[in-house]
C-alpha cells in the first residue's frame, strides 16, 4: 500500500486501472444479462411451441375420442429433454383421466355411453383452484408461465395453458364451458443456468486477459512519457533542498511535463539569483533602516533591545546605549503607554509630548504564526509641525480669511448649539444680522480691492466690540452676523446702535460706510427650533432698516406676543 502511495506512477496506474476495470466489467455485466435474456427467451419460446404443438396433438386426440391414448400420450412426453412434469388438469386443479367424473358427464350429455368407465378411480389435486397462475390461466383463456425451485434446489419454470373448448369439441363437450382443462409443463432450467454461468466465467477470462493487456500497455507508456519525467524532476529538487541550486532538468516535450520542466529551470535560476543576492538586500535593508528619518527600535523574544537606528535616539535624545540600559518600555519615559500599545489594548499608536516634541509612537509585539512572541518593535515619528499645521487648518475650516470672524459654517453650528441652550434654560438670545449700505455700488465706484478692504475693517470693528461671550460671523458676502448669548432684545438693540455709531465714525482710506442692521431675539415668543426661522427674523428686520432709510438698527417685532419684553441682561 506504501508503494502505491509514494510513487505517482503506481497511483496513476492504479486510477486507469481501476477505470478500465469498471467499464470492462460494466460491459461485461451488460453483455452477460443480454445473453441471459436472449437464451431464457430462446428457451421459453422453445417450451411455448411445444406446448403449442402438445395442445393440437391432445385435440386431434380427443376430437377422435381416444380418452386413453391422450393419457398415454401426456405420460410420453415426460420423456422430453429438461421436462419433469408434464399433467393435464381439469379447471378444478385436479389431475385430468384419474377418474370417471368427465366420462360420465360426456356419457349423460350425450344420452348414451360413448366412453366405457374405468374400472379404477383415484383423484389427484395437483393445483388449487385459486392459484393466481391458475385462476388466470381459466379465466382470461391465456398461456401463463411463472419460476419457481424444486426441493433440491434445481431452478423450474412452469407453464400453464389453457384448453380451450373450440367446435370441435362441442360434440361431447357443452358450449357454455370456455376451457374445458389446463395443460401444466414443469421444465429444469438447470441447463440453461448452466449455459449462462458458462457465458459469465468465459466473459470474466476475457475481462482479465484484456485489462492485464491494457495496464502492461499503459504502464510501459506511461512509464516513458510520465514517470521518467517526473522522476527527474524530483530528483532535481531533492537535490536544490539540500542546497544544490545548479540543477536542470531535462525539457523532454511542449507537453505539460515539458512545461514544468522549464518552469522549474526557470524557478531555480530565479531562485538562484535570489539567493546570491540576498546578502546585498539585506544590506540595504540595514542601509534603510540606519538612514530613514523615523526612529526604529526593536527587541529580541527578551525584550532585550537589539536595534536602535541614529533616528530614534536624534527624536529621543537618547544615546544607543542609554536607550539600551532603560529599556524599551521607556523610550519616551511612559512604561504603561508602551505597555498598552504591545498588548493591543489602546490604538495602533500613541502621540506624547516628549522634550519639547510631538512624537507619534506606534509599537506592536511581533508574534509567530502559532502565537510565541519573538520580539517588539517601535517606529517613531516628530508629529510636531504635522500638528501644527492640522491646527491652522482647523482655524481656516471655521474663520472667514479676510475678516478674521468666524464662516456660516461656524455660525450655523454655533447658533444652533445656543438656541438648544437658550431653549433648554430658558434664557435670552439674540442675533445681528447687518450689511454694508449701497456696497455693490460702492464697489463699481471704488473697485473690489477696497471693497475688500472695508469688510477686513468691518471685521476688525465686529471683534472690538463685541464681548467674549459673542461669536461675530461673516454670514456671506457683504452681510455678517453676532450671535449674544444670554442677551434680551435691549441689550441687543444697545449693541447695534454701539456697532452701527462705529462703523459711522470709521474711515477707511478717508471712505465714509454705513450699515443696516436687523436685531432678533428669542425673548417674548414661543421657542425657536429652527435657525432659518431665527434668521429670516433678523433679515426681516434688516429689510425694514433699509426701507426706513439706512443706516439704523431695527427689532424684529414677535408675532407671537403682544406684550413689551421683560427687562433681562443687558451686554
């Protein structure tokens, strides 16, 4: 069974072996049964015309009224080959010419004694009357045939036929009577078994003589075109495992063999050149390594630190020897981040401020495929201008950059943070919403540089008076908006009027501006959910400061009261 298993050659004979051997045997198998079917077909006809030729011998007989010689007769032909039983019954299932019953019946009809009795009865029930066989073979006036087995064990096959009553036999017969006896013939099949058997060892010595031909046929083949190849390749790698990687194999074709013959050359010069090159990758692994700008440290399965690059002790501060003495888990005098960081429990990697630096420390314990750490490993990383720069850019996210104030992406948010806090406390809160008066024309007149130069003044004058509390905004273009906290609608009309007498005053390159301005506030109304409708407040009274002139500050009167606001903070 191991020579079987360890050698393809032996497999591959095996497979085609086994596969011949079925189809060889299933062809075998369908031939025999063929034979079989046609030699018991052949036999069963052979019985039927001797029954057939029994049947009109037995009429021509009886039609001439020789009762003993039909007697005779079925006595004779048990003499036939293969025959053990031959006996003519009458419908009742009983031996026929035992006994006067039919003698005296055909006497009576007859009103005469045609027939002489016999001088000694007996009576045989050879079959009972309600056999299916039987009761078939009477009532539908059919030839039935069925197998069955001897005490001997010897295979039988036994035919029933009717005996139909015809005209002829209506002379001492009645017509009513549609089968007048049933013909019973037992033959052995013992013969034919024989033949058969016969047949299948003879297939059987053929099937083996043909598949030892074929497997000598396919095993000298395949020996030739499969093994020998194979061999030789795997003699050649036996040889590149134990270090020998000048081996060739043999290209013996363009089949699939010839294929990986020239694969496997190909693999090894590859494999070769990898293998002398290896060392010079491995230096210039070092040469990355000691080169690179992030810090790299790594220990053994101790935790013994054997890899430190001049980057990791630059970022550090630390001399290679020091950072060997105090340790990995101290390379930026935090064990417990280091600790976290090796045993997964925190993100990949950790920032710490270490002298004076941002440094973003990522470390992970190197593991074997079945679990055993073998070593650590840290890479460091000066994060210190990357988060400043992230810093600045969070500024410009949320500052409008000509005006220094915050954008309508900060005051939405804001103003939506202070109306949930207004609502939640029940407190006071107010917007301004302003523009500068006539700045379209302002600008066709004076240009969009100094229209520019207005809002950046506009910016500064916001942020000068308004408190720390206050969030000023450029909402967009011209217009720009003061969220107060905490602040009733006194107090927010107290500071526009403050706003608006500023900008008034203000020159900018000896210009003269104004500005309008609508004030809102959450104070005597039902509460506000939505910003858009805190906002379009304020814009309606904007609307108002224009149409009443310009450059005034006018409150958004609540519709939803008719009552003074109460007094409440003022700014």
């Amino acid at each position: 069974m191991r020579l079987i298993r360890d050698h393809i050659g032996n497999k591959i004979l095996v497979v085609v072996g086994v596969s011949a051997l079925v189809s060889l045997l299933g062809m075998v198998l369908f031939y025999t049964w063929s034979e079989k079917q046609s030699i018991l077909e052949q036999y069963t006809k052979g019985r039927q015309e001797l029954l057939n030729s029994v049947d009109r011998g037995l009429h021509f007989i009886m039609i001439t009224g020789s009762a003993e010689a039909a007697e005779k007769y079925a006595r004779q032909l048990l003499e036939a080959p293969d025959v053990t039983e031959f006996i003519i019954l009458r419908t009742d299932g009983k031996q026929a010419f035992l006994d006067n019953n039919t003698i005296h019946q055909v006497n009576w009809n007859k009103g005469e004694e045609l027939f002489t009795p016999r001088g000694e009865e007996t009576e045989r029930q050879v079959i009972a009357p309600e056999t299916p066989e039987f009761r078939r073979t009477v009532q539908e006036e059919q030839t039935v045939l069925y197998n069955e087995q001897a005490s001997n064990g010897e295979p039988l096959i036994t035919f029933l036929k009717p005996l139909v009553n015809d005209e002829g036999c209506h002379r001492c017969h009645e017509q009513g009577d549609q089968v007048l006896g049933v013909i019973k013939l037992t033959s052995s099949l013992q013969a034919t078994h024989d033949e058969i058997e016969k047949t299948w060892q003879t297939a059987l010595v053929v099937l083996g003589i043909f598949l030892l031909i074929m497997l000598l046929i396919t095993a000298a083949l395949m020996r030739r075109a499969i093994i020998v190849p194979v061999q030789s390749v795997t003699k050649a790698m036996r040889q590149v495992e134990e270090g020998d990687f000048t081996q060739q194999v043999p290209v013996l074709g363009n089949d699939e063999l010839g294929r990986m013959a020239r694969s496997f050359n190909s693999m090894i010069e590859r494999l070769l050149q990898t293998y002398t090159g290896l060392q010079r990758e491995q230096d210039k692994l070092t040469t990355i390594i000691l080169s690179s700008s992030e810090g790299i440290v790594v220990t053994d399965h101790d935790d013994r630190v054997v890899l430190v690059n001049p980057a990791a002790e630059r970022l550090l501060g630390k001399s290679m020897g020091q950072i060997i003495r105090e340790g990995f888990k101290h390379l930026a005098d935090q064990p417990d981040v280091l600790q976290q960081l090796m045993d997964g429990k925190v993100e990949d990697s950790k920032i710490l401020k270490f002298n004076d630096r941002l440094l973003q420390i990522y470390a992970a314990r190197i593991r074997r495929s079945d679990g055993e750490p073998i070593g650590s490993a840290a890479l460091i990383q000066d994060v210190t201008e990357q988060k400043r720069l992230e810093s600045e850019l969070r500024q410009l996210s949320f500052n409008d950059q000509l005006t220094g104030l915050y954008n309508r992406r900060s005051l939405e948010k804001t103003l939506k943070k202070q109306l949930h806090l207004a609502n939640r406390h029940h407190s006071p809160l107010s917007i301004v919403l302003f523009d500068v008066d006539h700045f379209k024309h302002f600008n066709d007149t004076y240009g969009h540089d100094q229209g520019d130069r207005v809002l950046s003044t506009l910016g500064g004058l916001c942020m000068n008076t308004c408190r720390e509390t206050d969030h000023p905004c450029r909402y967009g273009g011209e217009e720009f908006c003061i969220i107060l906290p905490h602040t009733n609608n006194e107090g927010a009309m107290v500071f526009a009027e403050k706003l608006r007498r500023r900008v008034e005053q203000a020159r900018v390159d000896e210009l003269q501006v104004t500005i309008s301005l609508g004030v809102a506030c959450t104070l005597g109304q039902k509460p506000i959910r939505d910003i858009n409708t805190f906002m379009k407040q304020a814009d309606q009274a904007l609307y108002e400061a224009k149409n009443q002139g310009r450059n005034r500050a006018v409150l958004a009167v609540s519709r939803d009261s008719d009552q003074q606001p109460d007094d409440g903070d003022e700014t």
